[in-house]
C-alpha cells in the first residue's frame, strides 16, 4: 500500500491523545476511522500512552513497573513478563497490519526493543540497583512500543506517519519543574515535531529525563501533560483526550442513571473532579494549554461522532468583550462547536472517592495551636502522606486520606502523631464532592446537599468547603457513598441547566 494521506500544510493543528485503553482495544477504529476524517479539515499529531488491556492494573506500564521490581529483587520473573509484553504486542500487530512488508519491519523493531529492555532489566538485576531516571528509561518503552504499533497501522491505511520518540529531548540542565521549564518543553516539542514535514507525528507520551524522574516529578499519567505541551508547541486550534467514555458526566453514568452529560466545563472544575476521584486528566495539564487559550475535548473512542465535553476557562468579566480574540471570543466558541452551558446556576458535577480514611487528633494541649499544626504537617511530609481533606478546631484536627498510603509510611507517621495528643483512626470512609464553579454565587447549596443526605439517614463525619467555593466536600461511610451521590445528584444535579443567552 502506498503512504499517500498527508497532512496538508496552513490547516490548524489538532493534537489527539489516545490512552492506554484506546491504543489497545480501539486501534482500527483510531486508524480507520478517527484520525482519517479529522486529516480532511486539520493537520493532525497523536500521542500515545502505554497500550493497557481490560484494565489499568493489567497494562504495559504496570507491567513494566512489575518487571523492574523483580529485577531489583533478583527474581527471574521479569523475563516472563517482557515476553508477555513482546506477545502481546506483536499478537496485536499480527491483528492489525495487513501490509507484509509493513508487518515485517514492525514484529522486528517490536522485538529489538525487547532485547534491550531485558538486557537492560538483567543488568538491574546484576548490579540490585535501579535510579529513578533509570526506571523511567524502563516505563517509557511502553510509550515507543504503543507509538510503532499506531504509527505502522496508520501506515498501512495509507497514512504517512512518522514515529517521534521523545526519551531525550531534553538538551539542558534544569533543576524544577517550574513554567521555564515547561515553556522550553513545548518549544522543544513544537521544533522537533515539525521536522515530521507533512507526515503525521506519532509522539511518545514520555517525554525523556526530567528533573527528578517523570514518574516521581509528574507522576502516571503523564501523557495527558506530554499532548498539553505539544498542543502549545504547535499552537494547536484543539486538544483532544480520546477516552472510553463520552466525555464528563454529573455523576458517574454507571451509578447513576440520570447522569448527564457536560458540554462544557472549566479546568479549575476538572480539576477538582480529578482530586476527588473523577480520573478526568492530568491536573498538570489544563494549566499548560489554558494559558496558550487552547481548548480541551474529551472524546469517546467508541463514539467519535459525539461531541465529548470541552474544558475550557471562563472569560473573565474584568475583559471588555472588544478585547476579546479567538479562540476566546463568543462567536468563535460558538461557529467551532464549543456549546455553552457556562451560564448554569446549579452544580456541575457530583464525584465520589471510596477507601479512604480518616485519622483524629486531639491535642495533649503542650503545644500552642500554631505548634500543634505545624508538627502535624511536618510529619505528613517527612512521610509524603498527602491529604484530602482536612477540617481543624484549635485543639482538634480531623485528616482524612486515601486507604493506599504504604503501611511503613503510615505506621511510622501514627508514632509520631501519637506524641500530639490522643489519636484514632476510622477505615471504610468516602468523600463526596460537589463541585461547581457557581455555587460561589448561589445561596442554599450546601444546605441542599446536607438536607438530601438526612433524607437518607446518612451520617456525615466530617465537612470541608474552601473559601474557592468551587466544592463542598463531606465524608460518609464508604458503604453509603452510592446512595449519598443518589440523592444528591437527585436533589442537585437532576434538572436539565437552564441555559440562558451566553451568546
Ligand atoms: N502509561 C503511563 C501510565 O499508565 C502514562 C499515561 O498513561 O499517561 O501512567
Ligand atoms: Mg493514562
């Protein structure tokens, strides 16, 4: 087959970031179908995450991070799980590629890489030591493989890709992740993507030594922050996050019947949805492309017609709306299909984050209140135990967090705690979350949450709302919270927003 899709110079660009789960369920339809019709009107990059199977847990990343593991500990296994993952990928090829020369080239480079990847795990194994940086090096192949996979099923529908491997981008010495940092990044990527001519990029969502290590300085899902910066390098009219879902919803679909879904939606929201158990994206993310004013769309790999939701932040009223230029201006949100519903009054969305917990302190009171709270601060951070929640009286204090803090970590942690004053501990709790940017303008929220709540006999252990007002946030049993986000999302959340003249 002849490589004769290109993408045509002077068309804006759109940046796609396809997951774990897209690239390795959905790749005939992101080859076929998705990218083809988007080239017609638009230049087009991809980025890729690591492939993933049914879930998360049994992804390549995981795999990989497995697979170190073993190493370090001297264990044979991790040749096991290289060859699971060489299997995997080439079966998938096999599934996939049609053209033989096409298939040929890949199930060879698929299987060079492997080689290098068990040398280097056997000699982690040798020396019993592995560097943050040197772990990255291992996680990232998961990256390149998922990337030559997608660039030679493009290649084989005739589309003219080009595989860009970002593992050393990185040309100078930067200590902090700070936004120097990130602004050279995006040049970086812009300059080294655009070297692709009019091929389409296929772009590792790894993108090489940052400071610290990617996986400890930004943490998994770092994809989502590679296509951010690629989307400001290029200057891109969209970013769009192809997901298995159809965009964000009031509530989780699964849970609740009545759950809708938002067209739009601001960052500082998406955020906070993502804090508190909506995996929406990369909380690193939305601050990248906001400030270049590129908007964000999540898409459903499964129903690519559908118009997903759009992250996208409000215009401020302190701009006179002379002043305000695409992509911002009204009229261009509206003639590019971004359909507002900014105006609504109510709630956006309501979330739930199970297994967690919550620790109480009372203070033995030989310490002032200031004191008091400082120790337990230091004490969170000398053991990178990070909270929730949080709510204080002068000589009480209730911590809540995630079940998933490492029981050295959390048991060291309690010692010193158990020095302040008298300590407990409850298990099995969640945290609801209602979250929505104009609740700061509406009387009578947080009293409707907490009166749908009594209506179903469900206690309330603890309250947090910041003076943002953005979330109002409690803690109940974790075997309530289904029911708590019922009949909230009942109570709140039910009613189509009234959506009044944005435009
Ligand atoms: N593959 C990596 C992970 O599983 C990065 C990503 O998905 O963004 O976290
Ligand atoms: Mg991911």
């Amino acid at each position: 087959m002849t490589t004769s899709i290109k993408n045509q110079p002077n068309l804006p660009w759109v940046v796609q970031k396809y997951g774990g789960t897209s690239v390795g369920k959905f790749l005939h339809t992101i080859s076929s179908d998705i990218t083809p019709f988007y080239l017609e009107t638009k230049r087009v990059a991809i980025v890729c995450s690591a492939r993933s199977g049914e879930t998360k847990e049994k992804g390549t990343t995981n795999k990989l991070l497995k697979a170190t593991q073993s190493a370090l500990e001297g264990k044979s296994r991790y040749l096991s799980i290289v060859n699971e993952i060489l299997q995997d990928h080439l079966s998938t090829a096999r599934q996939n590629i049609q053209t033989p020369h096409i298939l040929s080239w890949l199930e060879n480079q698929l299987e060079k890489e492997i080689i290098n990847l068990g040398s280097f795990l056997q000699a982690t194994e040798i020396l019993g030591e592995l560097s943050p940086r040197s772990k990255d090096i291992v996680i990232g192949m998961g990256e390149k493989l998922a990337c030559m996979i997608v660039a030679a099923a493009l290649q084989d529908k005739g589309i003219d890709s080009e595989l860009v491997v970002l593992n050393d981008i990185i040309d100078r010495e930067f200590t902090v992740l700070d936004q120097e940092f990130y602004d050279y990044l995006a040049l970086r990527m812009g300059d080294i993507i655009k070297r692709c001519g009019n091929r389409i990029p296929v772009i590792t969502g790894f993108f090489g030594n940052v400071p610290g290590s990617l996986l400890t300085s930004v943490g998994r899902g770092y994809t989502d922050l590679c296509a951010a910066l690629v989307a400001v390098g290029l200057n891109a009219h969209e970013l769009q996050i192809w997901k298995e879902v159809d965009g964000i919803f009031t509530a989780d679909p699964r849970k609740v019947k009545s759950a809708r879904l938002l067209t739009i939606i601001t960052p500082e929201e998406a955020a906070e949805l993502t804090y508190y158990g909506s995996e929406v994206i990369h909380p690193f993310t939305m601050e990248q492309v906001i400030r270049s004013s590129i908007p964000i769309r999540i898409k459903n790999v499964e129903n690519p017609v559908g118009q997903g939701t759009v992250v996208f932040p409000d215009i401020p009223n302190s701009i006179p709306s002379s002043h305000i230029t695409p992509p911002l201006s009204p009229t261009f949100l509206a003639k590019n299909g971004y359909h507002s519903d900014l105006s609504r009054k109510s709630p956006s969305a309501i979330t739930v984050k199970d297994n967690i917990c919550i620790i109480n302190i009372h203070s033995n009171k030989k310490s002032v209140s200031h004191g008091f709270l400082a120790k337990i601060f230091s004490t969170l951070d000398d053991n990178n135990i990070i909270i929730d929640l949080i709510s204080t009286s002068e000589v009480h204090v209730s911590l809540v967090l995630g079940c998933d803090v490492p029981e050295h970590s959390f048991s060291k942690a309690l010692g010193e705690l158990k020095k302040l004053g008298k300590v407990n501990k409850k298990n099995h709790m969640a945290i609801v979350s209602l979250v929505g940017k104009q609740m700061k303008n509406t009387v009578g929220v947080a009293a409707e949450m907490f009166s749908a709540l009594a209506s179903a006999n469900i206690n309330i252990e603890l309250i947090s709302q910041g003076a943002s007002e953005i979330n109002i946030s409690c803690v109940v049993k974790e075997c309530d919270s289904i029911t708590a986000m019922r009949v909230i999302h009942e109570k709140l959340l039910d009613a189509e927003p009234c959506v009044d003249s944005y435009f």
